[in-house]
C-alpha cells in the first residue's frame, strides 16, 4: 500500500507516524512541527529571556545534538547566543571519541566551544580514578551516581567560564520519566519534590538551567537527527550496563506498550505532584567549603571528593545518575528501531 499523504503540506508522501499522535507526516513537515514545539516549551515556559547567554551541555549524543540543532534554529527568533560546554568525564575509550563528535559539531555549525574536564576541576579525580577507587566497595555499581554529581558542577564551571547566563541541556521526555520512576522506586521524596517543572530558576547563585526537550520524546528526538541527517555519537558508556536507569527504562519501555502516552504522563505527575511539608526539601543554603548550592553543611561534589580522598566513597550524597546510562540494546539499535516503527506505521 503506498504511503499516505503529509497531513501537513498534502503534496509530499509522508515519510513517518508521529509516534503519540499517529500524525503522518513527510521529513521536512515532521521537523518544522518538532522545531515549533520546542520554541513554544520555551516561550511558553519562558526558559531563555531575550539577551540570554546559553550554554549548551554538549555530549556529542543525539539528545544534545538535537539540542544544539534546534536552538541554533531558534536563535534568532529567541535572541540568544549559543555556547557548546562540553564535560570530559575522563572515561578511557569512550569519551574521548564522543568529544570528537561534538569538535565535529561546534565547526560545522560555527558555534564556540568550550570543554572542561574532571580532572582539572577535581582534584586530579577523573571517572576511571573514581571507579577505581569504588571497585570493591561495594559502591563499584554506582559510578553513575557519583558521574552525576560532578558532571552536574563541571557544566556549572563551564557555563561560568563561557559567561553563560543560562544552562539547557538535552533531557527528553523518556528521560524525565525514568528519572520520576527511579526516584519512586528509591522512595526519593526530596528528589520527587524537585523533580517537576521544566528546570531550576537558579537559586542559591547557581545559574538557571532548562530542558527544552522536556516533552519531545526520545523517539522523536532520534527521528528528528535522522531527517536532519545530525552526525552524532551512539556508543554506550563503558559504565552504562550498571546503572539502575536501565532498569526504569526497561519498565517504562513495558508501560507504554499499553499506555503510549505513559513517558508524557509521568512527566506531568511529577509536576503536579504535592508533597506533605514533612517531606519537602529543606531550603538549600551554601557549601560551607565551595559556596555552591549544598542542602547540608558540603554540596554533593565536595562530599563525594572528601569520601574518595578518604578511601571511603558514600552515597550520603543521595542518588543521581546522568540519563545516558544503563541500556542494553544501546543507542544505535533505538536509533535505528525508532525510525523503522515510524515509517512502518505507515
Ligand atoms: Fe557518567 Fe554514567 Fe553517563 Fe557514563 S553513563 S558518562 S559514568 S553518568
């Protein structure tokens, strides 16, 4: 049976079924619709005044690539400046090859770049040092745990640097989700409290940072890379396969087999959601050794630092994990899969 028509342009045949709304829609039509909706979650949600100075979190991966696309395209209309900012976790074989990625990236679309890395900002820690150290602990599983932490500062330090005035970074729906999973799985109710809304304002000094990408989800994201043809990097990182991400991934994958709006849903869940004053978090005040925004007497990074140095690394610090870890099937495989269902749907 041929393809239908593009309900959007009705002259070109369409290429895709948008995956929530059984849209059919060809390459262009799909990517215009995408570019427009990420300017309404901006503008909507009034992410980036007029006159912002954004700096990018760049990974060279297909959320950060779609990110830095896209906002390229809107820059303009937003009147915004573009920074890359780019986090040399110090991973052997795996970071060094996603950096050449986002080099690629930044030279191609002329936008100035800049990477820090671990190892300077922390005391000579890099990720391999640190899963080193953790090995045999019994914390050698949660090398994502400690990674979001100190990849959380080092995008702040290199936003400064840059002169940023604002963060984004790439987080989709799909990871929104499993984030709102895992912290329900842990019982997390601090971190669900903060888990809502589309980013912080930047209390406490730290610079306000958004995800324009909050309710794109991931699917689209990688049909949006492969209509744009984006070059990006889809290996996994070597510390990836432990994460507990992986496990909420692979529910909320089970979910929405029944529920195709279920990635969406828990996004607003989380928003919505109330939580009795007892457990609310308590009000951040200063790091008493960096100044950076700390819930207790040390932020999370220096008190993950003191633990290492200490031969005693702890989780005290609570649980966060960047959304690139812990899939089996791997990027390239849901790259591909993503955009064979959406032409097949057809
Ligand atoms: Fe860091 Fe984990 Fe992401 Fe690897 S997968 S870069 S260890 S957070």
């Amino acid at each position: 049976m041929p393809a239908p028509t593009c309900a959007s342009c009705h002259a070109a045949r369409a290429a895709l079924r948008r995956p929530r709304s059984g849209q059919a829609l060809c390459g262009p039509c799909f990517c215009a619709a995408f570019e427009a909706e990420v300017l309404h979650t901006v503008v909507a949600g009034r992410l980036l005044p007029p006159g912002a100075v954004v700096a990018v979190g760049a990974s060279g991966g297909k959320d950060s690539t779609v990110l830095a696309h896209v906002l390229r395209e809107l820059a303009p209309r937003l009147d915004v400046a573009l920074r890359l900012v780019a986090v040399d976790e110090g991973i052997g074989g795996y970071r060094d090859e996603a950096l050449a990625a986002v080099r690629r990236q930044a030279a191609r679309w002329e936008l100035p770049l800049t990477v820090v890395a671990y190892e300077d900002l922390f005391r000579g820690w890099t990720m391999d040092a640190v899963a080193r150290s953790t090995a045999g602990t019994g914390r050698g599983r949660s090398c994502c745990t400690f990674c979001g932490v100190l990849r959380r500062r080092a995008l702040e330090e290199g936003a400064r640097l840059v002169g940023a005035t604002h963060i984004v970074t790439g987080h989709n729906a799909d990871d929104m989700a499993e984030t709102v999973l895992m912290n329900f799985l842990r019982g997390d109710a601090a971190r669900l409290a903060r888990g809502g809304g589309l980013g912080s304002r930047g209390e406490g000094g730290a610079l306000p940072r958004c995800r324009p990408l909050q309710f794109a989800s991931q699917k689209e994201v990688v049909l949006y890379a492969h209509f744009r043809r984006l070059d990006y990097f889809s290996e996994e990182c070597v510390y990836a396969p432990e994460a507990f991400r992986g496990h909420a991934r692979d529910l909320l994958k089970r979910l929405e087999a029944v529920r195709p709006t279920a990635a969406l849903d828990l996004v607003h869940s989380a928003e919505r959601l109330a939580l009795a004053p007892a457990v609310r978090p308590p009000r951040p005040g200063a790091c008493s050794r960096c100044g950076a925004l700390a819930s207790r007497a040390l932020c999370q990074a220096c008190a993950l630092l003191d633990g290492l140095a200490r031969g005693r690394p702890r989780l005290a610090i609570g649980e966060r994990e960047h959304r690139g870890g812990g899939d089996a099937e791997g990027t390239r495989g849901r790259a591909r899969a993503a955009v064979e269902a959406a032409a097949a749907a057809l």
